[in-house]
C-alpha cells in the first residue's frame, strides 16, 4: 500500500489532485476513513495553520490547502454518514456570523448524520436570527455553532441571547466548537456541551440531550 505520508504532503502543498487519489486509494486498500482525518488530514492541516502563523504561507496557500482537504473529506464524508435510522435529533448547524471556515464544521456535519441526527447545515457566516429561524421554522432541537476565528467567537454568546429573546432556548440544547472555543468558554456563555473534535460533537449532544 501507498506511503499515507502522500495524502498530507498533497493537503499541506494544496494538492487537491493527489489528495483525492491518495484518499481513493487508501480506501480502496481497506483503511479507516477516520484515520485517514485524524492521522494524516488533520495533522496537515495543523501545519497549514503553523506555516501561516509565522508567515511560511499566506491566504492563498490556505485556500489550497483548504482545497486539497476538501476534496479528500468529500470522498470520506459518506462513508462516515449513517443510513436509514431513525434521526436521534435535528441538528440547526452552522459556522457563525463573519466567520467563512467550514471544514471543521463539515466534518462535524458528517459525524452528527454518523451518529443519527439529521443535520441542517445553514453554511458559513450563520446570524443569530438564522440560528433562531432554524428553530422556530424547522423544528431543530439542538443548535450547533462554530467558530474559528477569536473576533467571530462572541457571536456564539450573541446567538445564545437571541435565542433566549425570541423564546426558544428551553426548546434547545446548545453546543459549540472550534480550535479557539474551550469548556470554560462554553459555560462563560451558557452553552449546554462543548467539545474539540468532530467525534466528540456526537457524544456532546447525547450528552446535552440527556442532561
Ligand atoms: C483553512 C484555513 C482558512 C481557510 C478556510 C477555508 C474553509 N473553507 O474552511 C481560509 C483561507 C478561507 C481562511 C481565512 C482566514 N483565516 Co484561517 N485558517 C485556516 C486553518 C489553516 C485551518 C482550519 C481548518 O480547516 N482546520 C481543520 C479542521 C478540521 O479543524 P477545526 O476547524 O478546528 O475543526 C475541528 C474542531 O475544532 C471541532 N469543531 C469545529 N467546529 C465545531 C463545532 C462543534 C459544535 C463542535 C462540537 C466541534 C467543532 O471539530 C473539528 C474536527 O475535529 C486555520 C489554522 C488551524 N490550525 O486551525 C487558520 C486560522 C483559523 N485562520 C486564521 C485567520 C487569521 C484567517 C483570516 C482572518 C486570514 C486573513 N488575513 O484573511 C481569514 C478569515 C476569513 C473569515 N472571515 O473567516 C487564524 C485565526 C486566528 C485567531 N485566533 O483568530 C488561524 C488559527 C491561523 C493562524 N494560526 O493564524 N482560513
């Protein structure tokens, strides 16, 4: 079997091409598509964010690192999806207000449908009223946020307080993620479950639902 090491390389260089066959073949020969996030698309990503940080790359090699990624999540993204179970819950997901980052929050899309609630994706740069919106019109009873960005992660707070406002926030449970957002963060802002991983959103909603 191929060296994995080429699907980061091809993530970290911006390679969608290779990405995706390194992706395809791996499948092909048996490996975990959750493996394939954890070990090696992850981690390039992570290195993407370095290299950025000190100056290494700029926006346009994010773009293309963002690219290859997610041309590799797209093959990836199915396999993780459940079939045909009855939906746990109905999940209002987005990236908030001002924020455009959505991988992570695609991931965590997949893992929620894999773990059998049915996801309302409402996309990047969510508003609080577009949040509540999901609620009131299609009955969603979890709202999932999240936030890349320090500057974007106050509108999970603004968002929470919309809720309360229009009358809903007893009708959902409220969970949050993102590389900046923290457990004390999440209960700074009243959310009901927090976690730092697409596997864990699963178990904070069960958690939420539950408490
Ligand atoms: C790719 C990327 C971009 C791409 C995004 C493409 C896309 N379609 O998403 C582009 C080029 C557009 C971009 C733009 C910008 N970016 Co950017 N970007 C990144 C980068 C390198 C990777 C993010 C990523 O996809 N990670 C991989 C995913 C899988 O991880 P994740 O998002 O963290 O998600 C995981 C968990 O957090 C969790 N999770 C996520 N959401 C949720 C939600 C819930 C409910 C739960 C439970 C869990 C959960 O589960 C996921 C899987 O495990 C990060 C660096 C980094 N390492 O984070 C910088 C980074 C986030 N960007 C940064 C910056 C500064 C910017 C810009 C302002 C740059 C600029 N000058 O224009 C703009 C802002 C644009 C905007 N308004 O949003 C900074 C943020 C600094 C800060 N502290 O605020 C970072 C940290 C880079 C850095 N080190 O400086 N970026």
């Amino acid at each position: 079997m191929q060296d994995l090491k080429i699907l980061h390389d091809a993530i970290l260089n911006g390679d969608a091409k290779t990405a995706k066959a390194a992706t395809e073949q791996a499948l092909a020969a048996g490996v975990e598509p959750m493996k394939l996030v954890q070990e090696y698309m992850m981690p390039a990503m992570d290195e993407v964010g370095r290299r950025f940080e000190c100056s290494e790359y700029f926006v346009p090699e994010l773009l293309l690192s963002a690219r290859a990624m997610k041309a590799a999540l797209a093959l990836i993204r199915p396999l993780l999806t459940a079939t045909g179970a009855q939906p746990t819950g109905r999940v209002a997901l987005g990236t908030v207000k001002g924020d455009l980052h959505d991988i992570g929050k695609n991931l965590v899309a997949a893992m929620l449908e894999g773990g059998g609630y049915e996801v309302i994706d409402l996309g990047v740069n969510v508003t609080p009223e577009q949040f509540v919106a999901a609620v009131k019109e299609k009955g969603a009873n979890i709202v999932a946020m999240s936030a890349l960005l320090t500057t974007t992660m106050p509108s999970m707070k603004t968002t929470i307080e919309a809720l309360k406002q229009s009358g809903v926030r007893e009708k959902v449970k409220v969970i949050i993620g993102g590389a900046p957002i923290t457990q004390k963060y999440a209960d700074e802002i009243g959310a009901d479950g927090f976690s730092e991983s697409a596997a864990g959103a699963v178990t904070a909603a069960k958690k939420a639902m539950t408490a």
